[in-house]
C-alpha cells in the first residue's frame, strides 16, 4: 500500500517525540547522576493523619524516602498495616521508595534481661506494659512488618530496621544482625524535631534549624503522624525543607544508595 502524506507526517510526529521522551530521560539520568551531595530522609509509621499529605508532596517533588514500618493505631481507630492502608503503601511500593521495619508492635527497648530483652510496646494489644522476650521473639517483631509489606505490595522490603525510639543496646544489635537485619539510627542534625512539643519548639524554628545544619550524607527522621505534637509538623514543614536543601545542592535517595548499606543489602536479601 502507498504511503500518503498523512501516514509519513504522522511517522515524523512519532520520531520527535520519541526522541523528546529520551532526551528527557537521559537529561534526567544526568541530573541524578550529577546530584553528589545525597541526604536520605526517612519516615518512621506513626498514627498515619500526614501521610496522605506525605505523599503527595514527596511525589510532586519526585523525592525518594526509606520507611521504617510498625503496625501503629491511627486516627480512624484501624492501624497502619491493616487493609484500610495496603493500597497507600502499595502506591508507595511502585513509586520506588524503599521499606524497612519499626518492629510489628512498636517495641522500646528498655534493658538487656538474661539472653534476651525487655521491651515495652506502644502499639498491639500489650501497649504500655512491659514484656520479657527472646532474642528469637524480637526478630519475629522485626520480620512480621516486612512480611505483612510484602503481602500488601508483592515486593520484598530491606533488610533494616530502626528501633522504636532509637533505643538499643549492643546485645539488641547483635541479635538483629544474627537474624539478617540492620539497625539505621538517624544523625544528630537528621532529628527533624516532629515528636517534640510544638509550644516550645514551633514549625518555623525546626525548619530554619534543620535547614541551616543538615549536610550530604545525614540521615533525616520524621514520622507520619504524632499524637502528642498539637501543631503538626508535615504541613508546614516538609515541602519547605525539601526545597530549600535542593536550593543548597543536596539530593534525596534512598537507604538502598547509601554507603553504610548497600553492602549488607546486597548479602541478606528478604524473601
């Protein structure tokens, strides 16, 4: 069959815009990979009231964050894990951020006991006593996120966690490593200050602080909601501070690119 006028126009209509599209894709590559001053901002489960606002900031930015998943109770009287969120989680699982566990119930670490530990739940149905569990018990706490991650989503999440509150001890560390995971703790200038009262410490100067002492290679910790902090922290500040570190020349990746982790990732796959 003869080709017109129509179908050639149509064929070099076709061939500018694929060659548009890879233009500004590999524009995109050059950017990523000129982008060498690296901060990993990360959001520890919390009572979930910011994390649809979390979202949608962190997508508009095209910024890549770590999770550290807890089943916690929410504001709808659910928890973060339960069906109601799948499919928030499942989003964020394609979006390309990465995933690592907070313990199923929230488990604080209060002391070393015997060969194992005491914790004190803030989550689940033993929330506020305090428990008595083996080193075996407690990577059961961490694995049972990941796992409940992988059924909402089909993707394996990391072989990281964070402790509840950062509290750990050296046996409480040992342990984790034994059954294949890896604490993140956050650096000094990273505490972005979500859970603290906002009467004494308001929006305005967390941001300015954090803006003002971040440097390449901090690892950032905030939450998805904090029930004691009355002025909520995400709206005001995350966008805001998400723009003025890139106005710094600093760039967001995951706990996947960084140097302390890439190793232990690549040796302990979850499946």
């Amino acid at each position: 069959m003869a080709c017109g006028p129509w179908p050639m126009r149509l064929a070099a209509e076709l061939r500018r815009a694929l060659a548009a599209v890879a233009a500004a894709l590999c524009g995109g590559a050059a950017l990523a990979a000129a982008c060498d001053k690296p901060v990993y901002l990360s959001f520890d489960t919390g009572h979930m009231g910011v994390a649809p606002l979390v979202a949608e900031v962190l997508q508009r930015q095209q910024v890549r964050v770590t999770f550290f998943l807890a089943n916690e109770r929410t504001l709808t009287g659910g928890s973060s894990l339960d069906d109601q969120w799948a499919p928030w989680w499942k989003a964020r699982a394609a979006e390309g951020h990465a995933f690592g566990s907070h313990t199923w119930d929230h488990w604080v670490w209060r002391a070393d006991r015997g060969a194992g530990f005491s914790v004190r739940p803030t989550a689940g149905p033993d929330s506020g006593r305090t428990l008595s569990v083996t080193a075996a018990e407690y990577c059961a706490a961490l694995k049972r996120p990941l796992q409940r991650f992988e059924q909402m989503t089909g993707q394996p999440a990391l072989p990281l966690f964070r402790a509840p509150a950062g509290r750990t001890s050296p046996a409480l560390l040992k342990a984790a490593e034994t059954c294949g995971y890896k604490h993140v703790p956050w650096s000094p200038a990273g505490f972005l200050g979500d859970e603290l009262p906002s009467d004494k410490y308001p929006n305005a100067q967390l941001l300015s602080k954090a803006l003002r002492d971040i440097r390449a290679g901090d690892i950032l910790l905030a939450h998805l909601g904090i029930w004691s902090r009355q002025d909520a922290w995400a709206p005001a500040v995350l966008e805001p501070l998400i723009e003025g570190l890139k106005a710094r020349g600093l760039c967001f990746a995951t706990l996947r690119e960084h140097p302390d982790y890439r190793a232990w990732i690549s040796a302990h796959p979850l499946h």
